[in-house]
C-alpha cells in the first residue's frame, strides 16, 4: 500500500468505488453489525426541519458525494423538495443510484457526475447542501466547504457529517493481532483529511456554524466470516497477496490464526449544521 492515505489518493479511490458491488458488499456487512445510532440520512432530515426556515418549501436539496443515492432518495421522500441533486465522481456507484431510484417513481432525484471542489451549479442556487462521509476525501475540504458556501442560497443550510479519528479501532486491534497487518492500528486514519475533531473549524472557514451533534454508533459482527465481508475491500491495511477484494480467503485465513469470536466495535459520526455566512441566525 502507498504511504499516501487511500482516501486520499486518486488511484485507490478508483479502486474502491470504481465498482459498486464493492462498496455494497462493505456498507451491507457494516450495516448489518450495526446496534446503535440512528441511521445518518434520518439524522440529516431531522436536521433540516429542525434548523432550516422553510424545511416544507424547500426547492433543491444537494446530495454531495451521493454514492449509491441513499441519502438522496431518503431526503427526496422525506424532504419531498421540488428537486434533489446528486452528485458524485464514481460513475459506476451513479448508475446503481439511477437504478435504485428508477425503482421508486414519482422521487425526482436526478445524478450528476462530477467534481466536489467545482460544483456544476449556480451560486446560491441551493436550499439545503449536504455532503456525508466524503469530505475525508480531499486533501482540501476548505475548498469543498468554500464551494458549498458559493452555492447555498440565502437561508440555506449545509449539513456536513464525518466520522472520528479511531473509529472501528477495536477492528485495528483485531487486525494486528492476526498478523495479517502487524501495523493495523497505526496506520493513519482514513479519516485524516476531515474528522469529528477539526470538522467544526474545516466548517468556519466559509460558514457559520449553527449546532454540532455528536453520536456514537455501535457494531457487533458476529464472527470472522461475517467481519471479513468488511475487511475484505477496507483499503486501511496492508493484506497479504490474495487476501484483499476476497471475504471467503480472508475469512479462512483468520479462522487460521484467531479463534472465532464476536467482536464489538465503535464510530463517532458528527454532523455540523451551518449556514452561509452573515445569514439569519
């Protein structure tokens, strides 16, 4: 693995999400050990009506960094703005997200290719911007905040959501223990760029900030097989040859080195609520 983050590095970030099969396959297993914490694009709705004037007239909504469109599709129902953009740089995660949402009509979501330091939108054009679990992925997040500031209307409302600096360290610990990676936890963050503890200043550069709410949630997996359908294509750790992008040899080489257990492990998700600068408090 280069020493340059992954999640900071253009090649890596390729072959993370130049596949959705991937990206689904590591999100479904998460979400399935997952015991505690609301589920984030909820969290982003309650947000809005809490915080936005208009949250019932609201007529763009920008999902940055949309993925596969859950969060879109979530605020498109819940929200029910006029429109709700998405946008990412992974073609192949943007055409999951118009194939999930051609299975729900009537939720005008529309998915745009592109670059989150030049949003392909008009200044002030947006009621709502938010951008989840994708700010670490720029080595200049000020300038994606600055971006979002050129775009949110009068009265509009970013929400930016990131995770802490140790989440999943109990996954590290594992990890190490094996011998699979003798250096897991102390490899950098991947979460380095953009993180629970400086996400709040990266926001004052270009916003103001109007409420941070911090939330640990809690996941259990239930054993080696179960934990490698995440690891398998986490870009954290140095696997041996073989090993990464394949959960059924990466299961079987820990059942040869640990007993099979459960193992327990933690995120901190932050979400910072912020509006445009000089705007109503």
């Amino acid at each position: 693995m280069s020493d340059l983050n992954p999640f900071l590095d253009p090649a890596r970030q390729q072959e993370l999400y130049g596949h959705a099969s991937r990206l689904a396959g590591r999100t479904g297993a998460l979400m399935r050990a997952k015991t505690s914490g609301r589920p984030v694009p909820e969290t982003i709705v309650s947000l809005v009506q809490a915080h936005h004037v208009q949250p019932d007239r609201l007529s763009l909504v920008l999902d940055i960094g949309c993925g596969r469109g859950t969060s879109s599709l979530v605020i498109s129902r819940q929200l029910r703005p006029r429109r709700v953009v998405g946008l990412d740089a992974s073609l192949s995660l943007l055409t999951q997200a118009r194939g999930r949402a051609q299975k729900l009509p009537r939720t005008p979501v529309d998915f745009l290719e592109g670059d989150f330091h030049e949003l392909p939108l008009l200044a002030k054009s947006c009621d709502v911007a938010v951008a989840a679990f994708c700010l670490y992925h720029s080595p200049r997040p000020q300038e994606v905040i600055a971006q979002i500031a050129r775009v949110l209307a009068p009265g509009g409302l970013a929400v930016l959501v990131t995770k802490g600096l140790d989440s999943y360290r109990e996954m590290d610990q594992l990890v190490a223990s094996s011998g699979l990676d003798a250096r897991a936890d102390r490899h950098e963050s991947l979460y380095a760029a953009a993180h629970s503890g400086n996400l709040t200043d990266l926001a004052t550069s270009s916003l103001d900030v109007v409420t941070v709410q911090d939330e640990e949630h809690t996941f259990a997996f239930d054993g080696h097989d179960h934990l490698a359908q995440y690891l398998a294509t986490n870009p954290k750790y140095d696997l041996p040859p073989g090993l990464y992008g394949n959960p059924g040899a990466l299961a079987a080489t820990l059942h040869e080195f640990l007993p099979d257990q459960p193992l327990t492990t933690r995120s901190l998700i932050t979400f910072v609520v912020a509006r445009p600068k000089g705007g109503p408090a």
